[in-house]
C-alpha cells in the first residue's frame, strides 16, 4: 500500500525506493517529518510532537506543508490571501483527509473565513513520484483575494545543500549552475509570460551529488506561465523549497463558490545521484505526462527548411527540398515560417493564416501530395499567440491584443501579444487552425512563439482583475492547443518559443517534443543537451543538421550528425545546395541513427563524461537489450590518444558483441562497465558512435 495513515495524524507515502511522511501536530499544523529512503513502518514516526518545539518560532522550525503569509512566519510562504475586511493570514484546522486508492487529500480550513485549501498528493508508486498539487474554494459569500498560491511546499532538514537550475538566453538555453544554499534564499523566477529561456520551473536540491552517489530532492512544476521557485536555508535547521505561479503580478479573486487550482508538481527523491532522477523523470513522463499515442512511439526524422530558405519559402524550392529530403531517407517534411499571406520577413503577417497565393499559387495541396508521394508526411509552422501590426487581423481587430489603452504598445520581433482571455480570439485562432488542420493533410504542426509578454492588460477583463492575465494567458494557451489536439488526435505538435522558450512539464502534456534552441552549432548543443537531459526525456528534444552555426565554426558532418543523433534527430541542411557526395554520407547517418532510434528516443540516458571536466563528452542511452555510446572530443590535448570510457546501465553478467573501426568485440557487461574501453579519439572534432548488444 503507498499511503499509510496512523493515529490520524501521520501520513506515509511510500513509493517503491522512497517515503515522504507528513505529520499533523499538536496545533494541527501539517508538516513534512520526512522524506527519503523508504521506511516502512509509520509507527517509528510516533512522538515526533516532543521534538524541537518552540512557541513563537513554531511557524519558523516547523517544516510546513502550507505555511501562510502571516502568524509569526519570517521565512518565504506557499500562500498569502486578504479576506474581505483586510485580514491577512490564513490559519487552518484539518477538516479531514480522505484516502483513495494512492491519492491523499487533506482539507484544511480557517477557523474563521470560509476558505478551504485541500492539498493533494498522489502517488506514483512504481515510478517513485509523488504528484502534489493544491485547491483553495471559496466556501462563503465574500470575495477572497489569493495574492500567492504556490502548487508545493517541501522541507529538507539538514544543512549544506546546493541547489540547481539553468541560466541561459535565446540560443545559450539550459546553461547549468549550481549554488550552494547556506543562508538566505535563492529565487528562479520567469516574468517573461512563458517559461523563457532564462531559468527553468523545476527545483533539484542535493548534498555534493554527483551523477551515480548523493541525495538529490526535485520536482518538476507543470506549468507553462511566470513562475516562481523559492529555495530558503531557514535557520541552519532546513531548507525550504516552494514552487508555483508566480506571485509577481499575480493576483486571483475568488468569488463565492469559485476554486483556484494551482499547477502539479512531480517531485521525487533519489538517494543515488542526478542520473537517477534523470530516468525517473523521463520515465514518469513517458507514462504519464505525455500525449498518446506518440509517447510511446519513436519520433519521425523529420527535415525543415527554416535554415535552407529562411522566410522565402515557395513551392518550386520546396518541392526540390522535399525530393532530396526523400532520397535521404527523412519521414516527416516541414515547411517553417513564411508560407502565410505577407509574410516576407517578419515584419508582417503573423495573424493572417491564410496560404500565400503568390508562393503558392494552388494553395499547400500540390506540395503537400508531392510530400505524400515520396513517401513522407507533411508539417508546417505556425505561432498563434502573435499578431503584426502590419496583418489583416490586427487591422480589423485592434483591440485583441493585450495593452494598456493609455501607453504606445512595446514590441517584439514586430508583434504584439494576442489576448487570449478574450473567448473570441480564442475562437478566431481554434477555427483558423482547426480548417488549416481539415483542409488539408498535414500530420505535424510546429507551434512557435517569438516575443515576451508586457503590458498586461485587456479590454475584456474588469481592470482590477488585471493581475490574473497572465495564468488567464496559459490556461488559454492550453485550451486551444487541448482543442486542437482533441479535433486532430493523430497530428504531432513540436512545442517552440524562439528555440527553447517553452520546455517544461506542463508544455509536455499538450506537445509530442521540443525544439531545444535555435543555436544548432554541434559544439554548443553537446552542453545544452546535456544539460537539458537533467530534467527533461531525450525524446523531447529535437536536434537538427545544419549548414552553418551561430559560431560561424566548422566541424565534420560525423561529428555534426553525431551531436544531433543524440535527440531526435532533424535536418534543417540547405538541400539543395549540398553535393551528392555529402548527401550519400547524411543518408548513411540516417540509416544508422534509424538503427539506435529506440535506443536514443527511450532507453536510459547516462552522462558518462562531461566536456566541463574531461577531456571528452561521451554519452549513453541503454534499453533492455542494447545500448548506444556517443564519444565527443572537441580538441586534441597533448598527444592524447586514447580516452577511457566506463559504461553504465549493463547487465555485468551478459555478454555485449561490438564493433569500433572494422574490429568486433565481446565482453561482459561488468568489464564495459568497471574496466572500461580505450577508445581512439584524435584531432579536433573528432566522434565516435558504438552500438553494443546483448548476446
Ligand atoms: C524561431 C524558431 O525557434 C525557429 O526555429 C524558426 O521557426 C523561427 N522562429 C521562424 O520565425
């Protein structure tokens, strides 16, 4: 059984390798006692009420599972509500708890207000997740003003942990850091109306971990909007991790009878290093957050012509595209930006998504066939959030977007924000893509989103309900995307915010994958995969061929393909201009990419070497039965030729056959694995790919 309640006031959740253990006390302040290795026995909990008390700072050593603003509370808080004669703090009683099947819910309520928080934890035994999301309802007749309703709360006692999240830009996305945490606190926040490119909405605590040895704590937030992430040493007792929407320009009016439901968290403990929660999560994901039926099947090799045409993007050149594309062995043929009426630059036509009669002059249909004929589906991009100025539907509505009616509008990229808080709008767009989508044949939709969000503010709200545009924002963006996924069930949907604006786990409920970053340079992407990799499955990641790279570097097409076959793999190549001999070789790549695709797209990854402190990159995905080894080295160091390469993930008592340079090989999975291989890298750019199976 994963929960286990006790005297009613202890409450065990047990997954298979973990226990996170919550505790009612004396006061019915609801705590987290524990969370760790699995313990069986609840009862080993009993008297923990006689340990570390201390009246007035009771809030502050208290590891709270919903500590709110107010009563003595000095540390960071999960929730913050006004009540309609000003009073500011919520404090609760437990009405009940209710146990079903794995899932435990815990109603507190105020023993004044009529204001009822249930807390929620589901738990996902076998995959070692506890889900925990939380409600409020108002249960009076009084509006109730939420300023901050974070999703979790989660304690870990002890001191000297570090705490990880990414930094990053457009391009330089899932750059990793790592900071110790001893006092004060450390806030990840995006204000950016989206995920953003900047940190990301996860939390990973840890103790010195390293990929294979160390507790390491996470959660992954589900959610796709500003969000806020609070890591606190409160005292040099624990460390306090909160997450959620964020609180900066938030604010929900909870009228009578209405519920607030905050984002999930997936969260989880591996006593075992970052390469465990790599996999649990991935795992997690594949069975549960992922859209079917694609979790469960490998993504197509797709090509797209963004980095061949760029916005210039006709019917003649595509067609020859899409020939060369079938030769090599691609499945899934997309047209990017540019197909749409006025769209010469980006300047203008985002909002009118209408074919270009010029480009086009029969519409998408003869292309679309051509693709069919040669064997590939078909894909196109779209960004539906924004609008040009210069468009048709900004001129005929030009109050759809968001704005203050006073200020000249901000601008990004030449587009404004539509207002998806209008129902209309949402209409406008879920009609346009559902007839593109009906029209005509086309099996993957790549759904971009090219601008910051500012101004908040919108002609169809009450302007003192201005605060809660930005989650109105997400939930719509979920809604149109739900609508289309329900209308076109078998269309695969990319997820991309100017390269990787909108990686998270609540955008992985809604799309098939990822576009990782804009930044394609072979080099730069083996750090921002690897680093991508901590947190999110390697399936989602979209990697492409490209030409040339921001970096203006050259490196060899192996080393190129080989950074790329590490995700999904992609060709963004200009097709056309690449010489028969190059495309012999990128069509033997492919096939070979085909020959490990499972591999790649589900087995476990494991980071066996890291460029940051080695010499070489060297990365593994291991399935049942084989496994894939991908050995990058950037620049040669001193005459070094040979790099030795401990495997993971093996059976050390089956026998794997090999082969490096023409020579085949068996040994045991406990030599690969404890001796190692010395394998032959040289020069700059050099790479190395090995399969190896089971015998
Ligand atoms: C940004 C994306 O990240 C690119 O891949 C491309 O689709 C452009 N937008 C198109 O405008």
């Amino acid at each position: 059984m994963s929960i286990t309640v006790y005297q009613d006031k202890y409450f065990l959740l047990n997954t298979k390798h973990t226990s996170y253990v919550l505790y009612a006390d004396q006061d019915q302040l609801l705590c987290n006692v524990y969370w760790g290795k699995r313990i069986e026995r609840i009862e080993d909990f009993a008297g923990m009420e006689l340990q570390k008390y201390h009246e007035s700072l009771r809030f502050q050593e208290r590891m709270e599972e919903c500590s709110s603003f107010g009563g003595m509370r000095f540390k960071e808080t999960s929730m913050k509500v006004t009540f309609a004669d000003g009073v500011r703090d919520f404090r609760y009683k437990i009405k009940e708890y209710r146990v079903e099947d794995n899932h435990l819910a815990i109603v507190l309520e105020d023993i004044y207000y009529a204001l009822r928080v249930t807390l929620h934890y589901h738990v996902y035994e076998e995959e070692n997740i506890i889900e925990k999301w939380r409600q409020a309802e108002n249960i009076g007749q009084d509006n109730i003003i939420l300023e901050r309703f974070y999703s979790a709360e989660y304690g870990v006692a002890g001191t000297g942990f570090q705490t990880i999240n990414f930094n990053g830009h457009w391009s330089s996305e899932f750059q990793q850091y790592s900071e110790s945490i001893d006092c004060g606190k450390k806030v990840y926040e995006s204000l950016y109306g989206l995920t953003g490119h900047n940190v990301n909405p996860f939390f990973v605590v840890h103790q010195n971990a390293n990929e294979d040895q160390g507790d390491v704590y996470y959660g992954a937030l589900q959610y796709s909007g500003n969000f806020k992430t609070v890591v606190e040493a409160v005292s040099t007792e624990y460390v306090n991790i909160l997450t959620g929407i964020s609180d900066t320009d938030f604010e929900w009016v909870l009228k009578p009878g209405d519920i607030f439901k905050a984002p999930s968290v997936f969260s989880g403990y591996s006593s075992n290093g970052f390469t465990n929660m790599s996999n649990t999560l991935s795992t997690f994901a594949r069975k549960h957050v992922m859209p079917k039926p694609l979790a469960d099947k490998a993504l197509p090799i797709l090509y797209n012509s963004w980095y061949a045409t760029f916005f210039d993007v006709r019917y003649e050149d595509q067609i020859k595209l899409a020939e060369k594309a079938a030769k090599i062995g691609v499945e899934l043929f997309v047209i990017d930006d540019g197909w749409f009426e006025g769209r010469a630059n980006d300047e203008a036509g985002l909002g009118d998504w209408y074919v270009d009669r010029e480009k086009f002059p029969y519409g998408l249909e003869p292309l679309i066939k051509r693709v069919n004929e040669l064997g590939m589906q078909f894909g196109i991009w779209i960004e539906p959030e924004m609008v040009n100025p210069n468009s048709n539907l900004y001129r005929n509505h030009p109050d759809w977007i968001y704005r203050y009616a006073t200020r000249e509008v901000l601008m990004g990229r030449n587009q404004y924000i539509l207002d998806l808080t209008n129902n209309e709008v949402i209409d406008y767009l879920i009609n346009c893509f559902d007839a593109l989508l009906s029209e005509n044949n086309i099996a993957y939709v790549k759904w971009d989103m090219n601008r910051y969000a500012a101004e908040i503010a919108s002609s169809s709200q009450d302007t003192g309900e201005y605060k809660s545009i930005w989650h109105k924002n997400t939930q719509g963006i979920y809604t149109i995307i739900q609508t289309l996924r329900k209308l076109h069930p078998t269309v695969e949907f990319e997820a991309c915010a100017a390269g990787g604006g909108r990686v998270d786990f609540g955008a992985m409920a809604y799309f098939d994958e990822f576009w990782t970053s804009d930044n394609t340079d072979p080099l730069d992407r083996l750090f921002i995969q690897e680093h991508y990799s901590l947190i999110y499955p390697i399936k989602y990641m979209r990697a492409w061929l490209t030409d040339d790279s921001m970096n203006h570097r050259t490196t060899p097409l192996k080393f190129s393909m080989y950074s790329a076959m590490c995700g999904s793999l992609g060709i963004g190549t200009n097709l056309n201009e690449v010489e028969e001999n190059k495309l012999k070789q990128i069509k033997e790549y492919i096939e070979e990419y085909k020959g490990i695709r499972e591999i790649v797209q589900f087995g476990h990854v494991y980071r066996l070497k890291s460029l940051k402190n080695a010499d070489i990159q060297a990365v593994q995905y291991v399935n049942e039965d084989s496994s894939a080894l991908f050995v990058f080295l950037d620049h040669g160091r001193y005459g070094k030729k040979y790099h030795c390469v401990n495997l993971k993930g093996l059976d050390p008592s089956s026998i794997y056959r090999y082969e490096i340079d023409g020579t085949e090989w068996t040994k045991s999975g406990a030599f690969l694995m404890n001796r190692g291989i010395d394998v032959q890298l040289v020069g700059d750019f050099d790479s190395l790919l090995v399969r190896f199976e089971k015998i």
